[in-house]
C-alpha cells in the first residue's frame, strides 16, 4: 500500500491551519499557530479529532508556510522574524505519518518559529530536527490502542520535551503512575503531564472529573502536572479549528 508521500511526493494532505491558543502542556495559554496533518493509524476510544483521519487538502511545504506565515502576522513585508505568533505546534491526526513533515518542521524552524509536534507515540520520533519540541503520548490501557508506544522514543527525548498521557479511569492513572516511576520520566523531559478525558458532547464516551485525578495525584505525589484542555473552556468542546 502506498504511502501519501509515495503518491504526491511534493504534496502533503492538511486537514486545517488554523490561530488559536495552545491548549495543553506547558505553554497552554499562548498564541499558537497549528497545522493539522490528515490521517492517523490508530484508534483511540476518546479520539476527539476523528475528523482528521481522511481527506484533506493537498498542499506543498511550501504552501503550508505561507499559510502559516499569514496566519502567524508575517505575510506583510513590513513584518520580520520576531512579528506576531512564533508558537507553531504540528499535529494531527498523527503527523508523522507523513513524510513532508520532516522538511516542514526544519523550515519553520528555519523561519524563526518554535516548532512543536504532538504525536502518539507510536512512531519514532528521533528523525525531527533536535530544535523541535515533542510532545509525545503513551497511551493507556483503556485508550484501545495499549502497548503501541515506540519505546526507543525514550532515548531520543530531552529536557525541552514533554511526555502526555490522557487519562479517563484508575486503571489508566495507574498504568501512567507506573510508566513514569519505571521510565523515570520527570528526570528526562521538560513535564509529564495527566490529563484527564473530558466527556465527549455526542455522549460517545465518558470523561473523567479533573478533580479525581488531582485527588490521585496528590495522594501519591506524583511529580507530574495536571495538563486540561484550555480551549475546550473557551469554546465548545466539539468545535473545530480552535
């Protein structure tokens, strides 16, 4: 089966580009410019991004930073480097699956942005450029895609890293307890971050209350942080593009 690089060499598929603020991690909160990759190789049960797995507008690197150029305030030539958004963040879907990433993510980087990708984990992450920040899932058991976490992805992480794991029962905090003591986590990455699922509005899937995993979380003082999806409190949780 063929690739879409291996269909369209010089294309990629891009299912949106879009100004919002980060919601997750460390810099939630900030500005952010994000480029949503098509297609994704996994089925989690709480996906809330199911829209991205097909279909897409094929679009070449090129096109992709202009866009994010005009988006991110520097498409004027009065505007330099240091005008407007410099927060990027690449995700999907899984944005890895496509091999224009790679020379993507090296450009923006090129440009002067701070570039992140957000993936799950499932694919090796070490080819990124090193300026890149990764953000980058495990996933637990009740996700449905259990033990598909590359594990050479831990020798490749670094301080400017984070590590996520999205959590919506005991068994799936305990499993991340577990995982981040044995891999000792914190010492290799900028933040271990546990965020709870929220619930999902067609009633597909049931979240679970930030509070009871706050309570978990301190009970066993852990040295995570508790990682909320800022933009689901902006807007409604089901809207797209923000």
């Amino acid at each position: 089966m063929q690739s879409f690089n291996e269909e369209l060499p010089e294309d990629m598929f891009i299912t949106e580009i879009f100004k919002s603020i980060q919601g997750e991690g460390t810099r939630a909160g900030l500005p952010c410019i994000f480029v949503r990759l098509t297609g994704c190789n996994l089925r989690c049960t709480w996906c809330d991004t199911a829209y991205a797995f097909h279909g897409g507008t094929k679009m070449s690197v090129a096109g992709v930073l202009a866009r994010v150029d005009e988006l991110a305030g520097r498409a004027s030539e009065t505007s330099g480097a240091a005008a407007g958004v410099p927060l990027v963040e690449l995700t999907g879907g899984e944005p890895l699956l496509q091999e224009e990433v790679y020379p993507l993510a090296e450009k923006l980087v090129a440009a002067g942005y701070t570039v992140m990708i957000e993936t799950s984990g499932e694919r090796y992450t070490g080819r990124l450029a090193e300026a890149v920040i990764k953000i980058v899932d495990v996933k637990c058991p009740d996700s449905g895609e259990a033990d598909t976490f590359e594990m050479r992805n831990l020798e490749v992480l670094g301080a400017q890293d984070e590590v996520k794991f999205v959590i919506r029962t005991r068994r799936d905090y305990e499993f991340a307890r577990e995982f981040t003591a044995e891999h000792r986590l914190a010492e290799r990455v900028r933040q271990v971050l546990f965020s709870p699922v929220f619930d999902d509005p067609a009633g597909k899937w049931q979240g679970l209350e930030p509070r009871t995993l706050v309570e978990w979380m301190l009970a066993d003082g852990l040295p995570v942080r508790l990682g909320l999806q800022l933009h689901k409190f902006v807007w409604d949780p089901a809207t797209k593009g923000v």
